[in-house]
C-alpha cells in the first residue's frame, strides 16, 4: 500500500473504495457487537500497515471494552470515528499522525482557491463543451445531462485533502422510542493507496459485509467507488434530500434514509424488509442473468454485485443494478439551476433518462419518483405517523 501523504499537494486520482452499512432495530447488545466487528475488520486489516488514530465520542479510545462499559451518553448512544495512514517517513505513529492531520488542516497550500479543490480537473472543459451550449434549450441540456451521467470515467483527479482511511460507526434514536436503534458505519480508502490490490479488497469489503448480514438481518448495504469517504453521493446530491411527502418526511428522514437502500453499489445488501419494496425482489431471488450475481442469506437478506471486478464496472452495469433494485431506493428528488456542478467529481451515479426531468426557467429536476411508502415504515420501525399532526410518534 503507498500513501497519499507522499502526494500531499499533487493532483492525484482522489476516488475512494467505500464500504457502507446503515442498521436499524438492532438491540443494544447487537449494536455493541456490530462496533466490535467493525473495530477488529479494520484493525486486523489494516492496521500492521498503518497509524489508526480511534475515537470513541470524540476522546481517543484506549480501549474499546471499556468504552462501550462506561462512556456511551445517557441513551447508550455513542460513535467510533477512525481517521489513519499507511505507514511512510512522515507518517510512522500516533505523534506524527497528528501533526499531519494539523497540516490537512492549515496548511495554506489547501487554502488558496485552487480550481482542483472544487471539481476535478477535467470537469470544467468537458462541461463547455457538453453542457453548457444547451442551456437556452431545456430539452437538449437534459439530453446532454444525461449523456453525462452515462459517461465512463475512471479516475477523480484533484487534490486530496483526506487521510488514507476514514471511518465512522454512529447509533443513533428518537426520544419517543429510545430502544429502537438505527445508525450507520462507513470505510473510505483511496485507490490511489490500494492500487492494484482494489478489486481485491472490494472483494474483502464485500464478504465482510455478507457476514454481518448473516449475523445481522435488519441492514442495508453498499460497496461503491466514490468520490468521498462516506460514500453517499446518490443520496446527498441527487435523489435524498427531499421528498414529495415533505411534513412526514421531515419527521422520518433519518429512519428513512436508513430503512430504504441508500446508494447504487457494486455490491448490494438489502435486509429482507428492504427487498421487498421490490416486487420482483419480495418473495425470492431469481438469477438476473449474466450482468449480476447474487444469493440469500438463510435469514432472508439478499447479496447482489455486478459479475465483474469493481474496477471494471462501468455506468451502464451501474443502472442495470439500479433497475433491479429500483423500488427499494428511497424515493427523492433535487432541483438544481442549470449553473449547479452535475457530476463535477465524475461521482459514479447511475440516473435514468426518466429521472431527469426539465423545469423551465434553467431549472432540472432528479427524481427518483414517488411517495415514502409509510406503511413500510411504520411496520418496521416503533413508530407511527400521527394522522393529524403529521408528526412522529411512538407505537
């Protein structure tokens, strides 16, 4: 593994191998179990290699057992934050870790405006020549918008302002029902650190998951290429932020996002309720043919991944994912002005032509169509939709 403190500065392939899991109704005790095996993945991975710097509720974690026995918060509530490198001369223990994170933080080579902090560096010409040309004809610019969310485009070339591996494992609830628990655990690791290794340790990130998935039905999981650690630009950036319920949504948004499958991977977990959003997913699995491979776990969770390493996986093998797994995403839409960066990270989104849809008045519209299905919620969850207030409240 080489490190991209060795390229601090330089505009380098910034893409991120991302492992993505979000839980809900786990007890107590599995939400423990969960950080234990998130905790000791990674450091028997890739800990021999590099510096971890955990945190556990924003203190440095000395030890994980005693952690969990003594410093949640009154809820039980806590999270585990990881930020670490592969070892270098610059990079070699904990002290020196440190004074790295200080020079991401202030060094003025990352303060000073440099057009490849923003986009990547070939954005900006292929955009005045694909897109903007069309932004007097709202039919042609969703055409060409389209175009652009179909194009192959393997690396995000900027420079990186990140540590070589983030991590994250965060539960959360709602004061209504404090024991039904919901949260999230992520990994980021930039290919330019795993090289060639990256198929193989998606594959790694992938059997792991499929593992937790046994252990734990009620997840949802993605392993993608990003542009970001977290790994969720689907959600954020095109089709999570709003929906057309907008009162209930506002009061179910967190659950939400956690019960519905999140992004398009390369590889996807969905928990049995999940799946069966997707009627062609609700009753059993039947193989899709030779683009994606998949399985069920004895408790009813199904593991789907493209047939090819993910280094491969093109857009197209994206969308043909998103085809089969259309009804358990959550239903979002954004409206952006034509001026909005699409794709300025060429983030790997798969988009449907009939997602995309014109406004008037340079105005575009993502929309992943429908309703939040409230029913769906409510029966997987503790809680329920006042039919007056509109607000949430505990069964």
């Amino acid at each position: 593994m080489r490190s991209t403190v060795e390229a601090f500065g330089q505009i380098i392939n910034c893409r991120q191998l991302v492992l993505q899991i979000r839980f809900y109704g786990l007890e107590h005790s599995q939400v423990d179990d969960l950080a234990r095996i998130f905790y000791y993945y990674v450091s028997e991975q890739f800990g021999p290699d590099s510096v971890l710097d955990w945190r556990f509720q924003n203190k440095v974690l000395k030890d994980l057992e005693i952690s969990l026995r003594n410093d949640k918060n009154s809820f039980g509530l806590y999270s585990l934050t990881l930020q670490g490198d592969f070892i270098t001369e610059t990079v070699y223990n904990k002290t020196s870790l440190l004074q790295y994170s200080r020079r991401l933080q202030n060094d003025r080579i990352f303060n000073c405006g440099d057009v490849s902090s923003f986009c990547a560096t070939d954005y900006q010409a292929y955009r005045r020549k694909q897109l903007d040309p069309f932004e007097n004809d709202p039919l042609r610019f969703s055409s060409a918008l389209y175009r652009l969310f179909l194009l192959d485009h393997s690396e995000t070339l900027r420079q990186y302002r990140e540590h070589d591996l983030n991590g994250y494992f965060g539960v959360s609830c709602y004061e209504q029902n404090p024991d039904f628990l919901f949260g999230k655990l992520y990994l980021g690791i930039p290919v330019f650190c795993l090289g060639d290794a990256t198929n193989d340790v998606a594959l790694g990130f992938a059997e792991f998951a499929k593992e937790c998935a046994d252990l734990f039905k009620n997840l949802n999981v993605a392993v993608s290429l990003s542009t970001k650690p977290m790994g969720n630009e689907h959600e954020e950036y095109y089709f999570g932020l709003k929906n057309e319920d907008e009162k209930p949504f506002r009061e179910w948004q967190n659950l939400a996002h956690t019960l519905y499958q999140f992004n398009v991977g390369w590889c996807n977990i969905l928990s049995p309720a999940t799946r069966a959003l997707e009627e062609k997913l609700r009753d059993r699995f039947e193989p899709m043919g030779e683009g994606i491979i998949g399985s069920e776990c004895s408790n009813g969770c199904l593991f789907l991944q493209c047939n090819k390493p993910i280094s491969a996986c093109t857009q197209m093998d994206l969308v043909e994912m998103k085809s089969q797994i259309y009804g358990t995403l959550f239903p979002g839409k954004m409206d952006y002005l034509y001026s909005f960066g699409f794709r300025k990270y060429w983030e790997n989104v798969p988009v449907l032509q009939e997602e995309i849809i014109p406004l008037g008045n340079n105005r575009i519209r993502f929309s992943h169509a429908g309703k939040l299905n409230v029913h769906f919620l409510e029966e997987n969850t503790g809680f329920r939709i006042d039919a007056s207030s509109k607000r949430l409240r505990a069964k």
